[in-house]
C-alpha cells in the first residue's frame, strides 16, 4: 500500500483520560486525481480493505476481520463522504487492543486512503496501529532492547489475559551442545497482586538441562513516587556442564522488585532464597580448601541501579528516526550460607553497566551499538560452593530472575565455550572477574514495520504531535485531581448537593407568591439551579477527566470564558442579586448565603492547586511513550537482516594474564521476522588461547513467538 498523502484519525490517551480524535477526510493516492469530491463524480466503491502492521497475530486478525465485516456494505456501492466517515468510527471502535492490568498511555493511529481510481471505481483502505506502552517500564534499558525484536510486546498487543503464550527456542554452543526448549506463560485475569502471571521455561540437550518455574504479580501506582511493583515465586533446576565436570543447583525464592517514577529511574529490590548447589570437579584440577563441592545453602540477595533511555521527544522526534540511548547500572550483593544458622559463609558482590546506542543511517536502517562492562568478586568468610563461583563463556546468567531486569553475574565471552573459563590460579572457578563485550550490528535488508509512505508525510508529525499534546493535558488534569487541595473540593460535594436541593425547595415554596414582575426572576433563579443539580450529581458519581470538567463548570466555568457555565456564580446572580433584592425572602437568603461561602471555598481550592506541578508530571510520564512510539513508527522492522560484530574481552581471577585472560572477536549475522522467528548465528575467534582451548567458538540461537 503507498500512501504519499495522508488522512489520520488519531486516538491518543492515558488509562485515565478519555479518547481525543482528529479526523482528516480519506485522501487520494494511487492514481486518485487529489482533491477530487469523489462523491459528486459519481464513484463507487470497488473493494474495502482494513489492515494492520500487527496482522500477523491471531486477535488483531480477527478484531481486522470483524472491522472488515462491519464496513463491507460499503464495497459496491456509490461512494459517500457520510458513511465513509462512519466506516472509520466503526472501525476505530472495533478495539485492537487486549486489556492491560497496569497503566498504559493508549495509540490508535488510522491512516483512511482512497487509491486505484479507474472507470469511476476506487479502492478504499484503512490502515490501523493500534498500542498501549506503558509510561515507565518503556523506559528502561530491557525495554529499549525488546522494540527491536518484538515489538509487539512494546506496544502491548500480546497482554492477553486466561490465555497460553507458547514461545519454543534453540541453540547450539560446544558445552551445550544442540539444545531445545521454550517458555510457556499464562497471565491470569487478576493481573494485580498477589496473583498475575505463571510462567514456565526450559531448555535441555543430550549435556543439560534448565528449568524455572515462577509465579508472579505486579502493581502500577497511579500516584507516588513508586511506579511499579512485582514479586516473584520463582523454582530453578539445572544442570550444566563445565570443563570435564558438572555444576548444578536446585533453588527455592522469592523476590521483590520495584521501580520510581521519571525522571529518573531508580530500580531496588530484595530476594530470598534456598537449596543445595553440586558440583564435581575435574579429577586434575585442585579444589581450594575454602571450597565445597556440594551443599545445601540459604542466601539473601540485595540489588539497586537505574535505568533510562536518552531520545529527543520534542516536535522534532515525532516526524522522523532520531538517534536513542538505552542505558542501565546495577549493583548486587548475595550473603550467602552453607549452615543453618544465621553464619555469613560468603559475601558475593557484581556491578553491571549496559549501554545500547541507536543511529538512524537511512530509512528504517540503524546501526546499533551495545556494550556491557560487568565485573564481580567474592569474599569467602569461612567457605562458598564451588557452584557459586564465578564461570566464564558464551552464555549469559542473570544475578535475579525474571526478564524485566537484567544483572549479568558472570563473564561473557563468545570464544570460548558456555563454563568453560574456569582455571585460576585458587583451582576450579574464579572469586573475581571482569568483561568488556561490544556488538555492533547493522540493519541492512528490512521491510519496515510502518510503511515509510505514512511516516514521510508532512502532515504527519505535526497531527501526531497535536494528539500527544492533547493527551498530555488530559494526564495532566489527571494528576490535578490528586492533588491534595483538589480532593479537599470534592470533599464538598454533598454539602453543595444538599444547599442546593434546600434553595430549590425554598425558591420554589416563594414562587407561589410571584407577581407578574418577579415570574421570569423566578425562572431565571431555577434554571441554574436545576443545571447546578444535575452536575454535582454527576461529579459524585464520576472520577478523573469527567469529574473534572463537571467541578469546573459548577464552580468557575471553561477555563479563558467564565461566563459559560459557572452554575454556582450565576445561582448568586440570579437568585440573590436579582431575585431575593426584590422578594426579600430569607429562607432563600439563607441557603444562597452558606452555599456562597462554599463556592468561595472551593475556588480557593481550585486558585490553590498547582498546574505547574502537574504539568511537569504529566511530560515526563509521557517522554517515554513517545520515544518508544518513534522507534515503533521509524525504526522497527517486520524483517530485517543484518550482519553482527563481536568484541569481548574477559579475565577470571586470582589469575595473572596469561591464564585468566581471554579475548573474542568475530562476526556473524542475525535475522529477525518479527511475525515468527529471530536468529543469530556467528563465530567468534579465541587469539589468546590456552592448550587444551579451541580456536573459537560457534554461538548460534533461535527463538520462535508465540505459536497460539
């Protein structure tokens, strides 16, 4: 489909605003003489078509079926601007999005075309992105990584809900060996604490084994300084080889984990955990006295860093790629112990630092930079299991569980094969460590996600900006209503509810004394009255954006035109400055009186809440959606091929250089299908290497999305 102009209907919204649409008339392309009034040339319509860069999963192909379904009365027939502009209500109101237990800034973005004009027939299209990304987790360095290769995840199209997600996966290193697996995950309808998620991977060979099994839940906090919460049961089984012998672990834990609102990032968390750790260590190989080789143990583990992402999110980043930085730092200590008591046996420390760096050099082409630098060290009190010890190669561990934060706890290097670093000078593993690894890859064949025809167009940056403008004003009036002084105006409610019931009662008790002079005061007294009842029963009844507008219209009017609504200032005119000066009635004096004082109060409120506060709250909640919305607009591809090189440098210690350092450098090449596959397959080279050592190492892994 090209598309050289643009017509957009737009829906940009916070979880807890209402939606805003900007609606162009469909625009003509593809042999469509422009600004042509194709119903007073008498066209029909030859074939409808509604389609979505998200039609490869199951649900958003059938909410496009089901769209399909209710404009298809339109192929055939005569076109009309009315019912074209229908069709794209109908459309956008289908609903493409699975619901989200958690706070979500909600895209749905339609470009409407009219295309293939012959015989005074046209095709009619509707193209439609659909997304909800969450407003802080998109900001972290996981989440910058995860736009790339599945971006479907990002843009919240696959929280689904009772469903299963199958995800099968394979690889091959020497250790390993060829191994196949998956993970299975299953999120429940509660999503919030203390059940949301149950999740299963493994991955096993002919050498190996892995398994994990986690329950876990998640909290999203509307306001404070916590933004995001979860907890994790998480089972572990495995067992792996390691130069002539085995290391395995059984374990038990849980874990919490939580990250802070913007600007900053800041992410901490706790677990506790439990098991045995084995191992048998090459026969040659001296094993260190402080070492044992089996056991049980308990450890408490504690970890803090931050993470975020650089992008320009102004007018600019909204109308073409520009250049994005993921970042991350994180810090772990274990206190580890192989008794039943409260004995400190072992005190292991890591330090991970993750930098990805994205340039645009073309379009939907990038170059991308990533970089790791991780180091680590034990401090042995009395003794620490041999499996706890440090072990090197082309596979990558994490320091905790789950994928939403990532701690690398050993070294990483892709010449030499999965725990095969292993030789100090102490024996068999390391108590310290550091690696450096580089890979920079290049998206050279790609076929975009968003097709370039929509994002090209001048008019397409400044309407998408106009929609995220909107949506920022409407989160920030979110955040207005949490503001103290605010919930102290809402507090007043009832009171105005019940003066206001007691004046209507003693206006409507006076008028049956009206002289033919003060009928019509008596009216206009009523009528904001009536009006003022009906919007403070209605504030009570509602929250957020619609309570929010419905106090604004009883106590001060639109915001810039006073004089519209401000039912409470106009009950004061009518009914006391105008109606009781000539009446004189003090059972209407008396209520109009107290609710007077009121409505002063409550404006104090609302002159007392700070917009400022609310407003700087409100964009920085939304930078990180817009960054990832750009990635998703100008740099995610459905497919992409592109070649991949490796640098890395490790050293396991106590170990001089000679035995403990090593170097990787090679290449290969990675193919990502969104729809269902990603692979990486490549060599990298072992220059500094020991007798018994290869000259390198083939890494080569393939991961397949969800099957269902």
């Amino acid at each position: 489909m090209r598309l050289s102009i643009l017509a957009l209907l737009l829906f940009v919204c916070p979880a807890l605003a209402q939606d805003t649409a900007v609606k162009d008339p469909p625009i003509a392309i593809g042999g469509c003489p422009a600004g042509t009034d194709f119903e007073a040339a008498g066209y029909s319509i030859r074939a409808v078509k509604v389609e979505s860069p998200f039609g490869f999963l199951p649900w958003i192909a059938s909410a496009m079926g089901k769209a399909r379904s209710q404009i298809s009365h339109l192929q055939g027939n005569p076109y009309k601007k009315a019912e074209v502009d229908k069709a794209q209500d109908d459309v956008s109101n289908v609903g493409f999005l699975p619901d989200s237990p958690d706070q979500r800034v909600i895209l749905d973005l339609m470009v409407t075309s009219v295309e293939n004009c012959s015989g005074k027939q046209l095709d009619l299209n509707f193209w439609m992105l659909s997304s909800q990304i969450a407003p802080v987790l998109s900001g972290t360095f996981e989440s910058g990584t995860q736009e790339k290769t599945s971006p479907q995840t990002s843009a919240g199209l696959d929280a689904l809900k009772d469903k299963f997600k199958i995800s099968p996966s394979a690889g091959y290193n020497r250790t390993d060996r060829l191994y196949a697996g998956g993970s299975a995950q299953y999120d429940m309808t509660t999503g919030q604490f203390p059940l949301g998620k149950f999740r299963i991977d493994g991955i096993g060979s002919t050498s190996m084994h892995n398994l994990e099994a986690a329950l876990s839940g998640a909290y999203d906090a509307a306001t404070g300084w916590l933004a995001h919460s979860q907890w994790e049961l998480n089972y572990q089984s495995n067992s792996e080889p390691a130069v002539d012998s085995r290391l395995g672990q059984n374990r038990l834990a849980v874990q919490y984990s939580a990250v802070s609102r913007t600007p900053i990032l800041v992410r901490f968390g706790m677990s506790l955990e439990g098991g045995n750790l084995q191992s048998t260590p090459p026969s040659n190989v001296p094993v260190a006295s402080n070492t044992i080789t089996s056991t049980g143990y308990g450890s408490l583990k504690f970890f803090l860093g931050t993470t975020g992402r650089w992008q320009k999110t102004d007018n600019v980043s909204l109308g073409r790629a520009v250049p994005f930085n993921t970042f991350s730092g994180s810090y772990g200590v274990e206190l580890g112990s192989t008794n039943s008591g409260s004995d400190l046996s072992w005190i292991k420390h890591v330090a991970d630092f993750a930098d990805d760096l994205t340039v645009p050099v073309g379009d939907h082409r990038w170059v991308d930079v990533d970089t790791h630098l991780t180091g680590g060290f034990i401090q042995v009190r009395s003794a620490v299991p041999q499996a706890a010890l440090f072990f090197g190669g082309n596979r990558q561990s994490s320091f905790i569980s789950g994928n939403d934060w990532a701690i690398a706890s050993e070294p990483f290097i892709r010449s030499i094969s999965a725990n095969r670093l292993a030789a100090t000078t102490a024996g068999f593993g390391g108590t310290r460590f550091i690696s450096f690894n580089s890979t920079v890859s290049l998206a050279t064949w790609r076929f975009p996600l968003v097709p370039a025809e929509v994002t090209s167009d001048k008019s397409f940056s400044k309407q998408l900006q106009d929609a995220f403008t909107t949506s920022t004003n409407l989160l920030d009036v979110g955040y207005q209503t949490q503001d103290p002084h605010y919930l102290a105006l809402i507090s007043n409610l009832p009171e105005v509810q019940t003066l206001l019931t007691s004046l209507k009662t003693a206006v409507t008790a006076s008028q049956k004394a009206a002289t033919p002079q003060t009928a019509s005061l008596y009216m206009a007294c009523l009528s904001p009255i009536r009006r003022a009842l009906v919007r403070v029963t209605d504030a009570q009844k509602h929250k957020g954006q619609a309570q929010y507008s419905e106090v604004v219209e009883l106590t001060q009017g639109a915001t810039g035109h006073p004089e519209q609504e401000n039912w409470l200032s106009k009950i004061q005119v009518a009914c006391v400055n105008e109606l009781n000066a000539q009446v004189n009635d003090a059972t209407i004096a008396g209520p109009a009186g107290e609710l007077d004082t009121l409505h002063s109060t409550m404006k104090g409120d609302i002159a007392a809440i700070d917009p400022v506060a609310s407003h700087a709250r409100a964009q920085a909640e939304m930078m990180f959606p817009k960054a990832t919305l750009n990635t998703l607009l100008y740099q995610v591809n459905l497919f992409s091929l592109s070649p991949v090189l490796v640098f890395d440098v490790a050293h396991l210690g106590p170990a001089p250089s000679a035995l403990g350092t090593r170097y990787a450098v090679g290449g290969g090449v990675r193919m990502d299908l969104v729809s269902h596959v990603n692979f990486t397959l490549g060599y990298a080279a072992n220059p500094k290497r020991l007798a018994n050592e290869g000259k390198g190492a083939l890494f080569f892994s393939m991961g397949l999305n969800n099957l269902f």
